[in-house]
C-alpha cells in the first residue's frame, strides 16, 4: 500500500477542545482488491474517535476510502494501516476502527483495532 | 449561531428532588443547515439527563429546536453547543447529547459529548 | 394524584426468600391524562424488582395501573409516584421502572426512576 | 404555493426509450410548513415512474424538494401537487407519488396519488 | 354508544376532486371499555379512504377517537360503527377501516370493514 | 378426536349483517398431542372468517381450543376438524384457517384450509 | 443423482379429500455437495402443495433430504429433480419448490420450479 | 409440585472439566397451568449454566420439562424450583433460568433466578 | 460502455426444458463510477428469469459484473444495459433485472426492467 | 474425533504484532453428525481472537471446518476441540468459540469457550 493517498486526509480545529467527546461514523461503502486473487473485497468501515486538537475533515475522508479502491489489502493489515494513517494524521484522544468484511467461502471476518493516546484516560 | 434562541427554554421544578432518576429525550426531527453549501441537514437527538432542581419544558425544547432549521451549523459544533445551552438553563446532575446525522457522501456520522456536574457521582 | 388506588395493591409471600431473584413486569397499556390539555396519555412501563419478603400480586397491579385512566398526571411526576406506591407496598430489595410515553410534538420520553433498600446490595 | 420552483426541474432523455421500465425513488428527507401553525412537517416521499421521453434529473428533483422547506403546505394538496409538476415536466407514461408524513397528534398520515397517461396501459 | 360524538367531526373540500387518490391514517391510540367487564380495551386503526367532496379533517378525528375512550364497545361492533360514521359525514368513493385489538385470554382479534360508494369503481 | 368438544363454542349475532366484514383471529397458544410419540405439539393458528349471521364468542373459542391440549392430533387432520366445527357452528360466508406448527426434526410445517359458502362471492 | 433415495419417501392418505387444503414445509437443513468443486453446498427448501389422495410423511422426507448430503448436485437441476420425486410418490393437484442457496462468491442463487396437475385448477 | 419429575433428569461428564466455558439452553415451548383458574399458561425458559463434573443430557431435559405440562405452577416459584432441581442434580459452577411467560391480562412476566457454587468465582 | 465484456459470460443447458421455472440471483456487490463526477456508484442487482435452452453460468456472471466496477454508467442506462447482454447470451422466457443503488444526496433510486419473449406467456 | 484435520489448518504472520487487534469469523455453515443418532447437526460459529504472532488463514479454516462434515461429535465436546485446536495452532493472546446449534427436540443450544493466553491482560 503505497502513502500517497494519506495526504488526501484534510482536518479541521476541535469545535470543543476541553470536553472529551465522541464521533462515530460508518462508511458502508469501502472496497478494495483481494492482493492474492485481485477480486474485489467489500466492507463497512465504523471508526470512533475522541478528538484532541483536531477533527477529520468528512469530504477528505470520502476521498481517502476511495484511494483503497484499486489497491490489494489484507483484511488484517489495512484495517490497522486504516488507522495508522488517522492517528497520525490527528492523533486523538481514543481512536478504534471496526472493518466488517463481505461473506467469502462462506466466512465472514470483522477486524477491530484501537489506539489509546498516551496519558489519556476517560475522564 | 446566534444566542436569542436560548432564552426560548423554559423550565420546571425537579418533582422528586431527593431521587437521581433519568429523564430519556428522543427527537427525531431535528433539522439544520450545512454551513459550507446552505443544504439541509438532518438528526435525530438523543438527550438523556438526570435532572438536579430543575427539569426542561418539553414543548420549549421542541421551540429552541426548531430554532436551528434556518442556522448553519457544523454537525461537532452544534451537538457540543445544545449541551451548553441546556446544561446552562437547569444545571443537571449528569446529562448526554448523541446527535445522528442522516447520511451525506456515503458517510453516517454520529456526535456524542456529555456532561457531569462536578462533586455528582452515581448513586 | 389521590392515594385511594393505593389501597387496590395486593401482595403475596415471596416463595424463595432465601435468594435475591428478578420479577421483570411489562405493561404496554399505560395510559393517564395530560394535566394541561385533558388530552390522553399512553406509555409502556418495565418494572423490574427484586423482592424481599412479599411479591405484589399481578390482577391487583392490573387494577392499580387502571386507576390512573381518569387522573392527571405529568411524566416526571407519575413514574416516581408509582415507584413510590410500590416501594411502600411490598419493601423490595431493589426497584426500577421505566415509563416510556407516546411521541408527543415530535417528542419522545423515557423516565427512569429506581429504588435500592438501605443496606442491601447485590450478592 | 409559487410556481417558481418548478422551474428548477431539469430532465434528461430516456435512454431505453422502446421498454417500459420503472424508476424508483425514495426521498427521506421531505420538510415543509403546517399552513396553520407554522410548525415543521416531515414526509418521507416515495416517487415511482415509468417514464416516456425523458427523465427527472435527480440534482435538479433535490432542489425541487428543498424548495418545498419554507412553504406552508396542506398533506393532501402538496401530494398532489408535486405530481402534477412532475408530470408536467416529462410527461411520463405512468407516475405514482407517496408522500409519508410524521407522526403528529397521535395519528400518521400517508397520501397516495397517481397518474396514468391517456393511452397507456402496462405491456 | 350515543351519537352525541358524530357532531365532533369536521371536514375540508377535497383539493383535487378530479383524480382518484388515497389517504391512509394511522391511529395507535384508540381505547374503549370493554362492555361485559368494563376493562380497558386497545386497538391500531388503519382508516384508508379516496375522497369525494370532502376530506375528515385531522385534528376533530382526534377527537372523535378519543369520545370513545369511556364509552363500552363491543369489537365488531365499534369498527363497524366508526366507518358508519366517517362514510355519513364526507361520503368518499372508497373506505376501508382496520381495527387491531391488543391480546385479551392470549387471542389477538382484527376486525375489517370498508365501504364502496354506489356508481364508483377504481379507475 | 371426540367432539364434546364442539358444544363449548358459543356464538353471538352480527352486529352488522348487510355488510361483508372480517374478523382475524390469531392465536399464538394452540397446543396438542403427536399421536405416535405422545410428545406435545405446539402451533399458530390464524384465523379469518366473514361472518353470516353469527359471530364467534371470544371466550368460548379460548376454551375450545384448550380442549386439544390433552389430545392426539395430526397437523392436516386436526387443522381441518377446527375448520369443520366453526363452520357447522356459526356458518359464514367465508373463513380460512391456518396452523403454523413449531419446527420438528428440522422441519416446519403450516397447513391451510378455507371453507366458501354456496352462493356468496367477495362483493 | 441415483434413485435409490426415491423409495425412502413415504405416505399416508389425504383426511380431506373433498378440500383443496395447502400444506406448507419449510426445511433449513438442505445440504448437497458442489458437483465441480466438492465443497458443501447449503440451502433452505420451501415446499407448497395441494394434496389429492396422498400425502408426503414427514420423517420420511428428513431422511429423503439427508441422502443429498454426499451428493454432486446443481442448484437448478437438483431443484427440478425434488419435484420431480415428490410429484411421482403423490401425484399431488399443486406443488411449488423454492430453493434458496446460501451465498458463493458473492452470488445468492433462488430456484423455483412448480407443477399443477392436468385437468385442476384452484377452486 | 410433585418431585417424582426430578427422577426424569439425566446427565453427562463434563468433557472439557478443566475450563469454565457456558452452555446455553433456549427452550421455546414450556407449559404448565395457572394453580388458581386451571388455564394453560406458556413460557420460554433461558438457561445459562458452567458445568463442573456433570452436564445436563438434553433429552432427558426435555421430558423433564415436559413434565410441567399437567402441573399448577406459580411463576415466581415454578421458576426458582427448576433452578433448585437442575442444580441440585448437576452441582454446575454457574447456573441462570429466565422465564419469560406469555401475555394475561395486558401484562408480560419475566421471573429469573441464578445460582453461584459456593467457592468459585468467573476465572 | 464497451462491449467486450459481453464476452465474459458463459451459459449452460438448461436441465429442465420441458418446464417454466424461475431463477432468482441477487448480487449485492454491484459497483460502477459515476459518469459526471467519477465517484463509485454501489448498487444491490436483483435478477429473476425463466431460461428457455440456456442458463447464466454463475462464475461468469460475477466477472462479468467486475467488469463494470472502471467503468462510467447511469443508474437508467446501465440497468437496461445489462439486461440487454443477459438477454442476447440466453435468450430466456422471462427476464427482470432490478437495481438498487445507494443513496446520493439524500435520494434511493431503484431501476426495473423487465423482458418477455414474443410468444411466451406464463403457463 | 481424529486428528488429521489438524494438520490442514494454515497460518500466517500479524501483520502488527505490537497491537492488540481482535478478528471476528463467522462461519455459517459448520456442520456435523449426532454421534447417537448419526443425524445431521447444523451450527454456527462465532470465532474472536487477539493474534499473538500467527493469524489463521481463511482459506485453510473453511477446510478444517469442512472436515467435521462426517464425524460424529457431541456439542460441547466439538466446541472445545475446535478451540484446542486452533489455540495450538496459533497460540493466541485471546480466543473466544461460541457454538449455536440448530434446534432439536424444540431446544437450542449455545456452547461458549474461551482461553486467555497466560500472562496476558487486556491492554
């Protein structure tokens, strides 16, 4: 997975810096290629984030889930390279990612990372 | 966002004082405008709060809501500034806001904050 | 609210006192009137409890639910009353209901009161 | 209600012009004002058609709907009326329009009206 | 059941007398008494009807349902009675009312009556 | 399958007999014998009749169908004895009857039957 | 797909000849094998019929359903091929078959096949 | 209650002693009948239980079960004394009953009782 | 849209000519891009037909379905499109392809078209 | 239960070893024989682990489900052998196997195992 596509991600100034509060938000439309047979793979994204001084900018957002659309990924690695990639770009109080993967062979996989900010805890 | 809307809010005394109890707000017919492309937006509110002297009068609630169909608001801003306002006009002993905007770009996006008075735990 | 529906509670002898067991009661039929408008309110309540030495007897909880069809009632106020009532009749362990009214203006509302004895908790 | 917002319909031509086929549409998101009280009203609209020679732009029939926001409207005649500006822009073989409107005063209310071309009948 | 509640009903002109369309209603809160036992009795109704002339205005239709709310009402009776009622006052081309009643001795009953006005077919 | 049975169903007149109207009954707590291994039974049974000049009784129907609890019963046999014995009981115009029987050895079954009257057809 | 399996299904007489009475049968438990790949196939059946003088035995029909399971079979030919056996052991006046086949690579695949015997029709 | 039932019950080694790990048991169809009018009352019991030495064998708790089906029973103490029976055939780490009965009188009953074996604690 | 895809799709002899049966596949992995803006477009594709001598092969078809995922298409075009190919490989009794694409702008659109065969009629 | 089957299992390395990630399967389709009976069982299995240095690989765990197709097995013995087995396998930080048996004898069961790697706590 190349890194060009990380600098697609804008962001903007938390609206509310001193309060620890939440955004969820679900992307059923994420797709990107499977690297062994290059069919594509189908997922809803759900991230949860308590933001620190920045926030995702939601259209940057839209265009970074596209990037993945013509790239091989394994489930397992993108969905921790997904919030690689967000972490870095924001670094967030709290961040987790749930990818919920297409049926295949009868299988269905759902991979869960987060990331807790050195330091912080829930107040 | 302008704040004459606040004084719309009216209250009530609290009738079971000595009691932490849960007063549990659904409102699905939130509406606002995006302020980056004047279209309209849409939420439902969840409000759940435990009130201390005072309880919110539910048809000024429904009033200061519809005071926002002709505001732009950003869907973080909004949800953190309906907090405030309702924790300035009665001063409650815990109270949550989850505002769950309908779908744009493919994108689902949820805002969650809180608030808890200080020197108030659980009982 | 007049006591007189007080006094249609019955109570039966709790048949395992010896453990702390849940008794959850769900009573879709609520329905009481709007001190303001007259007009009829309706709400599912959950009641759930754990009792100590008496059980309240389901037809006369049936009558007692009844009575309130011709009273005036607010939300906040009628949830903690009926906690109340109960609470005095049979002395349980631990008590909740949960009122859950009617939209009304496009408004939906929970009330949650609970009740847990003087120097039980849970084993 | 003004007619100028008709004009922001836009079409496109039929690009299967030799089979009847039906277009679905469901917009969610209908907002408009109760002509006596001021009050907001919510529909869900529900748009089925057959269309002839040409089609509703989508973009355009979402500017069309958000016209509808700051106008007073009676159930039964903004039903109506939308079909009657539909069909008299693209002129379709067949069109059906629900409109599902929210809760108010305990009572839900749909209007369903239709609309067959002279001369046409299913194949 | 006194027919002192019929004069409640009020009614509008049909804004679109030419076209043969539907209003559906929705009324979850209908309440009754029942006659043998004086006990609570709740029902859904479903009341779809094609004008004529004349709309059932939605606010005296409230009231009208709620006159029943102390009057005894034998199931198949009532359902009967309302559409009785409701064709006498604004004689539509078409009316169907369905009443679902809540559980009673662990049976659910359903009773469903229409009206077909004299000389109208659908179209 | 004895018929004693049969004299517990009581009836009442048609509240409305110049109109064909109908009447839904669903009962969730059908229960009998399998005749081979003895082993309880459980089924839905639906019910829909149009009433001629007399109606089910409630009450009566509960206890009738109580009356299978202790008996062998096959699911096409006993669906079609229920049909029999209603319509010997109150002949009407049109009634149908379905069992919905609980899963066994991995298999569902439902069986329907309907009775017509001679000389009626749907108005 | 050998015959063998045809002589385990069983009968017994139909009680009401006289009726066109429907028996429903849902089975979960269908499995097969992919006659290219070997790999388990699995699918729910639906089986509708109008008996004439016989009727399928359950339990015989579980283990007529079982001998598929170490079989080679394609969705639309083993469909056709139930139907078929089901139609020569009873020679029913209907009978419909759906079978719904859990999803493989991305595919879900329906097969429905039905028979009417010569000279019925539904009454 | 007769005890003769307990006999009913038979059981298994536990396969796996070394670890705590649940089984869960969902039973759709228990009967039994009201003590004080006679009628058949219905329930679906939950049962969660860790094993210690000795698990319950399924078929012989389904006739156990089975066994209720002519017996008067109290909720409140039906449901505690086949927690006792169970735990005192299999002395399980951890056992929870929930009983969840059908509709009378407007009103659901859900009782639930759990036991923890003196000495053990989740791992 | 090119046309070389066309050849992607395989057929198979149908194993029952003698008999109208119907084919049902749904797949919910349809992705094109929008011709205007290039974004991906995602949809749900319903197909039912009822083959004459050929049937759709399945693995064919899904690649032939990949094809679209680089390509531009309108939501009316490319509906009709596909049913077109299908049509011209198989030439079946019956054909309807239904798409259900994800909201865009707050709007659901739904395209149907259907084929029959000149001289086929349902059986 | 033999052995070999084992030997199929595939892994292969955590593409971020330094995370604690969990990976949900579902597998629908898991089926084996009643060891008394000989009978076809159905379930589904809900497998979560946190990987420690190894993942399992998808492909390889369908084949491995595969083989219990014909082996007799009692439930909660397979339960924890599926466990044993891909715990060996992979050694992970944390591993969860909830079964869920179709019904039999109208009662489900659930079995639900889990094994936390020594020395490991949730981070």
């Amino acid at each position: 997975m190349t890194d060009s596509t990380f600098d697609i991600l804008d962001t903007f100034p938390n609206p509310k810096i001193k309060r620890d509060f939440t955004i969820n938000i679900e992307i059923p439309e994420f797709s990107c290629l499977c690297p062994k047979t290059g069919q594509p793979d189908f997922a809803v994204l759900e991230i949860d984030y308590i933001p620190d001084e920045l926030c995702i900018e939601l259209k940057s957002l839209k265009l970074y889930i596209w990037s993945y659309r013509d790239q091989g990924a394994f489930h397992e690695a993108v969905t921790n390279k997904i919030l690689d990639d967000l972490v870095a770009k924001i670094s967030p109080r709290f961040m987790s990612i749930e990818a919920k993967f297409n049926v295949r062979g009868g299988i269905y996989t759902n991979v869960t990372a987060e990331y807790i900010k050195e330091g912080w805890s829930p107040s």
